[in-house]
C-alpha cells in the first residue's frame, strides 16, 4: 500500500542524476528521497540497449527494496530506451522519466515549434525525444544532437574552461542554424555546464532542464494521488551507489551544489 | 599443459586495448590472439579499486574458457591495481601488464632520469607506475599527471582538434616544467594522440607507448620458454566484447587502424 510517507526513489547511471535530487529538494522538501547510483557500471550512454534495459532492470529492484512511492529515472538514456522495462520491473508502482518531462516542458514553452535536443550518443540515437516532443505536438520541428564530451567535461570540472566553450560552440552550431527557440538539456550532467551553453545559444532560447521538469512531474502526480509528504521534517537524501570512486566527494558537492556529503551505502548489483 | 599453439589471451576495460592487438600481430603475426573488451563496464579508470579487482577476476575467468599461454592486461587501470589478483585467477600462467613493460621502457631508455607519466585518474593516483620504476631505476625521478579527458576526447574522434590540443597542452606543461626526457603513455588510447602529445613535448622526449612495450616484453617472455607460435599463418584475433555499442565499428577501426572488422562474440560478464 502507498503511503505520503514512504519516500520517492530515483536512480541514474551515476550521480549525474543528482541534479534531479535537489530539483527535488528544492520543490518539494519534504519528501524523503532513495537515490541509487549505479557507479560501478557508469556512463550507461555509450552501451547498447540491450545492456542498458539488464542494468535499468537491477536497478530498479534495488530501489524496490526501500518500498518508494514513486521512482524517477532520473538517466535520460535509461528514460529513453528502458522506460517499459522500468515499468514491469516496479509492480505497478508509478514511473516518471525525466525525458518525457523534459520533452512536455519543451512543447509548452517553445513558441515557433523548433525544439533543440542534446544529450549523450544513446538518447539522441534512439530519437526518444523526437518522439515524445511528435507525439504531444505533431507539427513540432526537433533537431538532435549527441554531445559526447559534456560529460566528462564537466566531470573534470572544466566549467568555463575555454575548450569547453570551442567543443561546445561547434555541438550547437548546428542546432542554431535551424532557428530553434528551446533547448532541451537531455543529460542530466548539462545543467552543469547550463551559463556557458546560455551564453552561446543567447537569451532568446529557452533551456529546458528536465531535471527541474521532472520534480514539477513528481508533484502534481504525487498531488494528484494524495501521495504528498505531509513530514514537517526535512531529511538528508539515503545514497546508495554501486561503487565508491575516489572523485565521489567533488562530484557530489558538484552536482548537489553543497558541502555536506552525507554518509553513502554500497550495495552490489544483480 | 601450455603449446606454442595455444593463443596469447589479452583483456581491458574496453577496447582502447586493441592497440596491444595491433602491436602483437605487427611483431608477432602468428600468434593467435583471444581478446576481451570489457565494454558493458568500460571504463575502469575512473573506479575504486574493489571494484576494480572483481572485474580483473571475472575478465581473467573469460579468457581462461580459451586456454592461453600467455594473458596480456592491456588495461594500464588493472595492471596498476590488480596485477595479483589476475596472477591469483590464472592457475600460474604467465601474466604480463602494459604498467611494468611500459615503466621498463622508460627506464631503459631515459638518459637523465627524468621520467613523464600520464594515465587515468585511478593509474596515477594508485602511484604504480612511480613504484616500478623507482624499483627499477631508485634514482629516477617521476611526474605524474592524471589526464581524464583524452579517452573521451580520442573517442569522438578529437585527433587534431584545437579543443584538443589545447587541453594536452595544459594537462601536459606540469610535467615539461620539470624537464623530463621519457614520457610514458600510461593509457591505451593514448597513443591515438601521439602525433599532437609529439608536437607538445617537442622531438627531445622520447615517447614510451606502453602498448608496443609489452609486446616486446610478450617475445621475449615466449622465446624463453620455447611458446613462440610456429604457425605460418596469420589468423584474425577472436574478439569477445561484454556489449556491443553502436561506436563499436568505427572504434575498431580507430584503434586497429584497418578497415576489416572480424566477427564478435558477446560474452556475459557474472
């Protein structure tokens, strides 16, 4: 039986998918949070589908032990290629995927129907996005491009470094070109990197981070089923990962844009 | 009991390994080679190393199912961290690492001492490469330098690109600063950008390619014990992957420098 106080678990590739954890937390503060991540097998987004629907499987039942409300895949790639396979593998539980969030807040916000997708060589090859963003809004234009080094960019912390600026002018250039007014950020590290990308695609485009647009999901489906938090309390998210790298400190402060790491649980997949 | 027939055995963490491939069958052509690329984990190098050495076990437990003579860790991550723990699941079979052949090179050919390393995050900071050199050479003196963005960067095709050049460039002056004459190449897709690391370091470095260091040490170690194949054929490698991403064609062909991409086989992992 689903409780307001049992908590929302959210998974990812890696800790990436912290940026939708404190989206989380910043809109809805009461909610206690299970995050898994799955650092052992970390980047999911340059494997085949196969491989990426056994992981986004075990995954899932790892969060199944914790009892959630609600699970939030908060990897794009596992969104775009594993969401069904999610789905079966939760009993029934309530599913959200960041990349339909995103593609929802993208066709609500463009105003000329040209819509800019980025993300990592799997989502964009799986046409995920185009999808979803064709299904909502048929006359819709969406223009896709993978941005592989983003990543590892920003996992170097070469926020404002220079050749971020040059790989980054000549990932979007091309996007651009195609008059597109709304730019969905299709990895859930690109936030990281959002001024720079701002300042390349100018004020006039929109950007459209689906981590934020995955917490607005969570709400109004957690509202909607009575399911919302009713504790007074706020609690530190329960972290669960699958390795623990020597960079797990800087990312999460990273990410999670906070010096307080809290206390990590290992736990093994399959 | 080992043969000469019996096939050489060489892993990594994917396939930036295949560059050892392709310095075993230019100095060794009849040897058979079994190799297996790790792609369903790639990469290791940003990993702890518990984690680490399980996949070292497992990966060794594969080759094993093809009786080799010899295995080759062409993962520069795994000789630096697990180098026992592949002897301990390989039943006594001669085991050879990229990490002590390339650290032998650099110390024979070094003419003041002053020795370059650059790997991964996980290498370097495991120091190994330091160790065996000083065992070897206890008056060299060695600089390291972590260099996380050149598999990514080799990976989308980066070869010659400014972005690249200028982060080479940076990664790689620390190390010049200190007037080293040897600089080893501590990660198998390193020498994807040997040319550029070249035009950085100038013509009075000499550039030690681990890769082609342990195939020498492979001849070596083969003729002493009388296991250098007498086929007079050449045959293909085996190639066995644990995935099987959508770059993996174009990746072959980076790395082997050829056109012809043999069949793979998809293994499990446990």
């Amino acid at each position: 039986m689903l409780s307001p106080d049992s908590p929302v678990g959210i998974f990812d590739s890696g800790i990436g998918g912290l940026t939708v954890v404190r989206a989380m937390q910043s809109l809805l503060p009461s909610e206690r949070i299970i995050y898994f991540g799955d650092t052992a097998r970390v980047p999911y987004g340059t494997k085949s589908q196969v491989t990426i629907c056994r992981y986004a499987h075990e995954d899932t039942r790892i969060l199944m032990r914790h009892q959630p409300k609600l699970i939030i895949i908060a990897c794009n790639t596992v969104s775009a290629l594993a969401l069904n396979v999610v789905e079966n593998s939760s009993n029934g539980l309530p599913v959200l995927g960041v990349l339909e969030a995103g593609a929802g807040l993208a066709v609500e916000r463009t105003r000329n129907g040209r819509i800019g997708v980025i993300g990592t060589q799997a989502t964009i090859c799986s046409n995920a996005y185009a999808c979803a963003i064709g299904s909502m809004a048929p006359d819709a234009e969406v223009y896709s491009r993978a941005c592989p080094l983003f990543v590892p960019l920003a996992e170097e912390g070469f926020i404002d470094h220079p050749a971020t600026k040059m790989i980054a002018e000549e990932y979007l250039e091309e996007l651009l070109v195609h008059d597109i007014d709304t730019l969905v950020l299709g990895c859930t590290h690109y936030p990281i990197l959002k001024a720079m990308i701002r300042e390349i695609t100018g004020p006039d485009v929109t950007i459209i981070d689906s981590a934020e647009a995955v917490a607005e999901s969570a709400r109004t489906m957690l509202a909607e089923r009575g399911l919302l938090s009713t504790a007074t309390e706020t609690t530190p998210p329960h972290l669960l990962v699958s390795d623990l790298p020597q960079k797990f400190q800087s990312l999460y402060r990273l990410f999670l844009r906070t010096s307080e790491v809290p206390d990590v649980e290992l736990v093994g997949t399959e």
